[in-house]
C-alpha cells in the first residue's frame, strides 16, 4: 500500500512543485524498495516487447519472470555499442521522437521516446527548477542545444511545464544573449559549462547583470570557475546537472550550491557500480524504471564514479552520486561536444608532411578550456593551421560553430618524428587534463 502511495506520488499526476516536495520527504530506502518492484516489472516488459532483450535472454538463459534483482542477471549488461548497433531492436512501443548522441565509433546512437515519456521528463525537469528555488517570478534564457540533440528540448519541455518567463535561444554566440540580458531582465541562464565561461568572460569586460543562477550540463565544470563566476555575475549560484541522451532525465544533480556531489535520480532509475576498485569507484550502470519505448536494462554508460549514502551539506537526504572521475573508453566531453579519436583522425588525416602520431590535449588555461593539437613533422609549415579549420569546418560543423563562437581555444604544438610515441606501446590520441582543476 505504501509503495503505491509512492508510485501515485511520483508518477501518475504529481504537478512540478509536488514532485519536488515528495522528492525531498521521501526516505530513500522506500525509493529502493520501489525500484525493486520496478526493476522485475521492467524485465517482464522488455522480454515481451524488445527484440533485442528477447534474443538476449534466451542468449544468456535468463528466464525473466525469476528475476527480482539486478543481480540475477548476472553478467548481462546493455551498453552504447547496442545501441549503434541495434537502436530498433531496443523499441517496445511507437515512439513520439528520436534524439541522437554520439559516441565512440563516430556513429550517432539514436534513443527514441513516447510523447508521454516527453512530456513526463519535462514534468520532472519543472520539478527540479523548484528545488533550485526557480519560480514564476523569474525569467529564463535557455542557451542549450536543440538541433537533433537533447538538451535543449527537454529543458524547454520543463520550462513549459513549469509555465516560467524564457527566450529559447538554442546554441548562439553568447554575445547574441548578453546582448538582450538588460531587455528581458533574465535571472537564470541555462547552458553547456564552456559556453557559461565565454558568457562570464563578456561580462567581465563589459559589465555583468545581477544574476540568480547559471546551470549547466553536457560537460564538466571547473571548480576554481565557480567563484569568479559568482563574482562575476554578482552573487550568482552554479549549479551542475548529470545527464545523457540515453537518460533524458538529470542521473543527478546538484540541488543547491552546497552540494560536492549529484542527488541521484532513483524514482526514474535503477543505479549501480559495477567492477568497483577499493576505494569504491567503477562503472556508473543504471536502468530507466519508468521508460517503456526504448528501455535500457543494466546500462554501462562509461563513466567513472561511486554511490554515496551521506546527508549532504545542503540537508537532502538521498544517496549520491560522487563526481565523476573519467572515463573508461576514450571519447571526452570537451569544447562543448563529445568527441573521439575517429574525428580528428579525419581531420588531420589528408594534410601532407605530418606523420600519422598525433596527440590532442585538453587543457584549461584559467577558466578556459584550451584544445591543444600535438602533431609530428620535420619542420614547421604555415598551412597547416588553414588546413585544420578547414576540415574541421567541413567535417564537424558543429565543433566548427563552438570554435568560432569562442568557447574554447586552440593551440597547435610541433614535435619532431617519432617524438610523441617515445618509450610508449601505444599512444593515448585524446587527452584529458582539465580534470587536474575540477
């Protein structure tokens, strides 16, 4: 009876201020109980209507109506490679829209969802809004990116649901919006970390507004960035948001400006660390408890973290997520976007008279974030800079735009042959360095 009472709170018709309120009565250990009853349900459903998990289980001899726990699944797991290679298969029931992410393999994954499910994210998207203290009174800009991505979408979908004052401006030169600030009186900005910084840095030389909050997604954030963002911005808090395509939904989040950890999200999702080391830390997996278009079970997303069970310093009693440490595969989250070594393999393939080593390095130079090009040749040349842009321009506009915009900065370091690889196996081709001052 208990858990249902839980089920109706959270799920069925629960407006955004009493999700929030729920969220913060409610003991965790009730939310675990509930996920349990979840998790069996989830199984059943996926075995009946994915292809993909029918032919799994029968693969791995599960037998889905004895599974209670994530644990008897043994060594099955759902991972990004799945979805490159069988998006469909994973589709249970008509999807609404389709969103994409990209990866690894250089391929885009797609994660397909209801309108329900849509407008279910954006319900708890409202409610996170009023947990950060936003209310109707305040008046958003949403700088994230739309296109064929997913965050700008769903923090529009929460904006809505919460019915607060926004301009949509998607991903544009941050110029475009702090030059309308003064005219629409905007308090909170929403947008990926790098694009904030480029956004403070303007303001710094030409005068700041008073601001409520700055919140940000997609990648990480400086720790040393946040107080002079604060200062900046004159008082203004940041608060960090966990999230990916596949998930929708923040996996966690920062509920005020106290928090050194992420709130998880486990009314929406079913988390574990899976080859934990000893201090704890290993895989972030989760499975989505209340998504039935495209269902993930027992999901390895490839981050590095660890699961808490602390009160936190700004007084909410839930599990925790701690920050995220890595990777284990070698894309990066950097200069707005996700990028692996296949992209740059493409960019800097054709340009003659560098050998085929090549090192990218990301580094932070202050609060900005610097992409540093290391590649091998006899000698300097001029060209190969034009070459670069020009590739990069033609491959990925996308890191094209972010470049030009300002959000990151590039430097190129000449080494002589031979050099990078120097008493190495195997050389790293993307390197991330910035976590020294996260």
């Amino acid at each position: 009876m208990l858990l249902e009472k839980i089920t109706d709170s959270y799920i069925k018709h629960s407006g955004p201020e009493r999700l929030a309120r729920n969220y913060r009565a409610t003991n965790y250990r009730l939310l675990e109980a509930r996920a349990n009853v979840l998790f069996r349900e989830l199984v059943i459903y996926a075995a009946k209507f994915s292809p993909f998990y029918r032919r799994k289980f029968e693969e791995f001899k599960i037998n889905p109506y004895q599974v209670k726990h994530p644990l008897d699944l043994g060594d099955f797991y759902t991972t990004p490679e799945d979805i490159v290679r069988n998006p469909k298969e994973f589709i249970c029931q008509p999807p609404y829209i389709v969103f994409e992410s990209s990866g690894t393999t250089g391929k885009n994954k797609e994660i397909y969802y209801s309108l329900k499910e849509l407008k279910d994210i954006g319900r708890f998207v409202a409610a996170g809004f009023h947990m950060w203290g936003i209310d109707r009174n305040d008046r958003i800009a949403n700088a994230f990116d739309f296109s064929i991505w997913i965050p700008g979408r769903i923090f529009q979908e929460g904006l809505d649901a919460a019915n607060i004052f926004n301009l949509n401006f998607s991903k544009v030169d941050p110029q475009e919006v702090y030059n309308r600030l003064g005219n629409y009186k905007f308090n909170v900005i929403l947008g990926e970390p790098t694009w904030l910084i480029r956004l403070t840095e303007i303001a710094e030389k030409k005068g700041a507004f008073p601001l409520k909050l700055m919140i940000g997604s997609a990648e990480g954030m400086p720790q040393a960035a946040r107080p002079w963002i604060k200062e900046i911005w004159q008082g203004a808090g940041v608060i960090m948001a966990y999230s990916s395509v596949e998930s929708a939904l923040a996996l966690g989040v920062e509920v005020d400006t106290k928090c050194d950890a992420y709130h998880i999200d486990d009314v929406n999702f079913y988390y574990e660390i899976i080859n934990k080391d000893a201090d704890g830390f290993g895989e972030v997996t989760y499975s989505t408890l209340t998504r039935r278009t495209m269902p993930l079970i027992r999901y390895r997303n490839r981050d590095i973290s660890s699961l808490n069970e602390r009160v936190c310093a700004c007084g909410l009693k839930t599990k925790m997520l701690s920050r995220i440490r890595g990777r284990i595969d070698e894309m990066i989250i950097a200069s707005g976007g996700n990028l692996y070594p296949l992209m740059f393999e493409k960019i800097l393939d054709d340009i003659e008279g560098i050998t085929k080593d090549w090192q990218v390095v990301f580094k932070l130079n202050g609060y900005r974030e610097v992409m540093e090009i290391n590649v091998e040749a006899s000698s300097k040349f001029d060209s190969l800079k034009e070459k670069v842009f020009n590739n990069m321009k033609t491959y990925y506009p996308d890191l094209w735009k972010n470049y030009n915009i300002g959000i990151f900065d590039i430097d190129f370091i000449w080494n002589t042959p031979g050099e990078l690889r120097k008493n190495k196996r195997k050389l790293r081709r993307l390197v991330d360095e910035r976590c020294k001052a996260l």
